[in-house]
C-alpha cells in the first residue's frame, strides 16, 4: 500500500524514505539509509526526493540485495547477550537502555514503536523469543 502511494506520488518526504525502504524489506543502517538520501536527493535539498531519482536508486539496491536483515539465530543471539540471567525476557527499563545508549541509538519514537510490539500486554516485560520471531523477515 505505502509503494503504491509512493508510485502515485512524484514526490516523496525525505524523512519518509526510511520508511518505504524497509517496507521492502531492506534494513539499512541509519548511516546507510543516509548514503541512500545522498544519492537520491536534489542538489539543493528541498525536503523532497523525486521519484524519478529513487526508483533507479532503490531498484539497484534491491536487485543487489543490499541492505539484508539479520538472521533469526542471529537476532537471537544478540537478545541472550543482554538477558546476563538467561531468564527468557528483558525488562522494558533493560531494554531502552541498551537500545537507546549503546550502537546506534534509537530514538524515542523509534524505541516506543518497538516496545508496542515487543512488549507482552500481560506481564509487562518482553519475551524476546517471541518477539524476535515477530521480527525474522522471510527472504524473497
């Protein structure tokens, strides 16, 4: 729905093309998703990007299948890191942490999004093998 949007539209928001490459499956970086703005956006920025200047650049990126998500075993790994108990879950408190101060750090509307989904409605905590199954993108 949101490539069909954007096929309609001749131009798109900057700040939504993070948006519409991972909706396609890709998860650039934030320094990547960046090096894609530079390469579509007009010499005078404006805000906007052209469509005409995007689908090229998006076409090759997926033809070259840049930009792969992590593997479920390895998204996994990375949750037992953090889970130093072994207990199963991370608090949401242990989660925003690491998630908001170590890497690339998320931002507060980045690290809301995921805590609604990753966030179990009952006990308040989040389950992450369930929740990293949620995650896994299926490779085309």
């Amino acid at each position: 729905m949101l490539l069909i949007y954007l096929i309609t539209s001749l131009t798109r928001l900057s700040m939504e093309v993070g948006t519409i490459v991972r909706s396609l499956k890709c998860c650039p970086t934030e320094g990547e998703l960046h090096d894609i703005l530079a390469e579509v956006e007009e010499e005078e920025p404006t805000g906007y990007i052209r469509f005409e200047k995007f689908e090229p650049a998006m076409l090759k990126t997926l033809l070259e299948r840049r930009y792969k998500p992590a593997p479920e075993d390895q998204i996994m790994k990375a949750f037992e890191v953090l889970d130093q108990e072994s207990k199963g879950y991370l608090t949401t408190e242990e989660l925003t942490k690491y998630m908001s101060e170590e890497g690339e750090p998320f931002t507060q509307e980045e690290m809301e999004e995921m805590l609604s989904a990753a966030v179990d409605p009952d006990k308040g905590i989040i389950f992450y093998k369930d929740f990293v199954s949620m995650m896994v993108v299926e490779d085309l």
